[in-house]
C-alpha cells in the first residue's frame, strides 16, 4: 500500500490525460533551449569563467547580499547593467520568477491596482498572490480592453496607483506585446508600465536591450531582463527608478532572505552584456535567422503570422501533441511538447525555439519531417492559427 495514495492519484490522473511530466535528456538538434543567441556553451562565456576564476572571484556568495554576500562583482554588474540598458539603477537576482515574485509582491501597494495580460508569466501570478493590491487581467495584447479596465476602475472611485504588466515576447505564443501603446496608457493614467523583457533580451531592440529600449529611461517604466535565456547563463536583472531598485532591496522576502547569485554567475553576465555590446553581429545572425525560418515555416508547413523566435505549432489535443514531440525528438529534433495548465486547454502545441545553436539546413529538414508527420495524423498543415 502507498504511503502518500492521494499522491499517487494525482499522478495516475495526469499520466491518464497525457499531462505527466517527467525529466529528459537534452539530445538531437536544440528546438526547445531559449539559448537563442548562441551564448550558453559559447568561448566567449568559457572564457570569462575561467578568466574571473583566475582573478579570484569567488564560486560562492556565502549569505544574503545584506549580510556578507554583497561581492564586487554583484555591483559592477548592477553598474554596467544599467548603463547597458540605460536605467537609473539596477538589481541582480538568482532567477526570474523570483525576480517576477519580488516586483509584484512589494512593489504595488494597497489601494493600488495591477491590471496584467491574460497570458502573462505563473510567476508575475504568484507575485500579485502575495501581494497588497487589487489585480485584474485585460485581454490578449489588447491596449483598448485594459484602457476600458482602467477607467471602470478609476470610475469606482479608486484613486491608487496603477501598474500595467505584461511580458515583451510572449513565452508560448511567440507574439509581441503593443509596448508603445501600453506605454501610452501607463503616461495617460499616470501609471506604471512593468515589461518582462525575458524572451526579448539579446534578440530585439537595439543591441539587444529589448523592446523596452526606447523608454527605459522613464523612471515610470520598469523592465526584467533575465539572465538565463538569450544571455546564456542564470539571473535576472530588475530594472528602474532608483526608489523602486531600493524598495526592492528593503521589502522583497525573496531577496531579503536568499543566499546572494553566485559572484562568478554575475561575473558570466557581465560579459555577456559585453558580448552584446562588442559583437552585434550575434544578435543580427539571429534576426537574420528567424527571417529565413519564418519564411520556410509558412512555405513547408503553412506556419504564418510568426513574430519570434518561439514558433507555436498548435495541436489542440494533449496525447497527440505528445505523440508527435516524441516522434520529432526520435528523428533527431529536440522539440518539447506543451499542454494545460502553462497553455488554455485545448491549445496544447509543440513551442518550436530557434537558436543559433542549429543551422539553417537542419531547421529547413525539420519542418519537411514536421509536415510528414502532421500530415500522417492528418493534422492540418496550418497549426498555429
């Protein structure tokens, strides 16, 4: 007899819907890294681990940054990273859901109000959890139904603050936010605009600074660039208003409390933001890249309105999703399956990621073989829609 039986339900449960997660290697050509860039297993980033391990930069922080685990490089990186993305102040932290946690935990008070894209990040979800303010979704990349959310709620006779959030590339569907238009509201309403920049960072905006780019500089703007995507390595870097920076550093639990990143971790991000600066011509291959795999995704499997990197192929159905994902990874294709709940039910899909990790000739094969097989389940071959 089982010691935990509800347990086990839960689990028999989801492997009976095709639901049931479990850890694979990480084998064939890479579809599902965000390693978009190339930088992960890179020289560049091999070298400036080995590099600050020479100049004596510790492996381990040893505490919280406000205890003794504030190293040098914690702050040079803050330093060059607001620079970088040309902010007042800056705020490195071990990951991006604890850093999507803090913001929208301590951040936005009470009586103030987020008002959040249906789609964005479970962990920005957990942050409002934990925090003071009313939350409330609009709709999908959809600046006109969160301006009529606002004013409904203005008209209540809410005087709080109001922050819109949303994320600046979508993680599973690909599309881009309307930043400018968000931006325009956020001024109207005498907001603040919160860009979860994750997936932009290292790809779009200039020099990879994100689609955030352009306002940055706005203390009423405030960005999330994380570390383990694009960039190659782990972190996350919150970015703003210096009150904002040091509203963080007073109040939020999850960096209050945590063991600092590592300081060879922030010397690795250092010189990833360098790479972006020094060599652009990383992030052009990578446009250029996503140019030509876009137009071979809606010339051999029907795949228009693509806007990214991340290229969503719908299924619908949970059990034929996985049985395709399986079918491409046994071809040589890592390609994952994605299903309820991170997806709306009946939305399951394979999240096809491009990287400069896989060249062109493979990419153009994949789709062949990704036809053939959609076609042997009669799928149709436009899946996306």
């Amino acid at each position: 007899m089982s010691v935990f039986p509800r347990h086990h339900g839960v689990l028999e449960a989801l492997k009976n819907r095709a639901r049931y997660r479990e850890l694979i290697p990480r084998q064939g050509h890479d579809f599902a890294s965000n390693d978009y860039i190339g930088l992960a297993g890179s020289d560049v980033l091999r070298q400036a681990g080995i590099d600050a391990l020479n100049r004596g930069v510790p492996v381990g922080a040893g505490g919280s940054r406000l205890l003794r685990g504030n190293d040098a490089e914690h702050e040079l990186l803050e330093h060059e990273a607001a620079a970088f993305f040309g902010v007042e102040r800056t705020l490195f932290l071990g990951n991006g859901f604890v850093a999507n946690m803090a913001i929208f935990s301590t951040l936005p008070l009470k009586d103030d109000l987020v008002l959040y894209d249906e789609y964005i990040h479970a962990s920005a979800h957990e942050g409002m959890r934990l925090g003071r303010a009313t939350t409330q979704e609009f709709a999908h990349n959809d600046a006109a139904d969160a301006a009529r959310k606002i004013q409904a709620w203005r008209a209540q006779g809410n005087e709080g603050h109001i922050w819109i959030a949303c994320e600046a590339v979508y993680s599973m569907d690909g599309d881009l936010a309307p930043v400018a238009e968000l931006y325009e509201l956020a001024q109207q309403f005498g907001g603040t605009l919160i860009v979860d920049e994750a997936h932009a960072t290292g790809v779009f905006g200039d020099l990879g600074r994100g689609l955030t780019h352009e306002i940055a500089r706005d203390p009423n703007v405030l960005a999330l660039h994380t570390c383990g995507k694009a960039l190659g390595v782990s972190g996350a870097l919150i970015c703003g208003a210096a009150v904002l920076v040091e509203t963080l550093i007073n109040k939020a639990r999850g960096f209050v409390f945590s063991t600092a990143p590592s300081p060879l971790n922030a010397a690795l991000v250092r010189a990833a933001l360098n790479e972006l600066q020094t060599n652009p011509k990383r992030q052009l291959a990578a446009l250029e890249q996503l140019k030509q795999t876009h137009m071979l995704a809606k010339s051999i499997c029907g795949l228009d309105g693509l806007q990214s990197q991340i290229l969503p192929v719908i299924i619908g159905e949970d059990g034929p999703t996985m049985a395709i994902a399986k079918t491409m990874q046994d071809k040589g294709y890592d390609i994952r399956g994605i299903r309820p709940p991170t997806v709306p039910k009946g939305t399951a899909r394979l999240r096809i990621s491009i990287t400069l990790n896989t060249p062109l000739d493979v990419i153009e094969q994949m789709f062949k073989d990704l036809s053939a097989e959609m076609k042997k389940q009669q799928l149709p071959e436009q899946a996306n829609g």
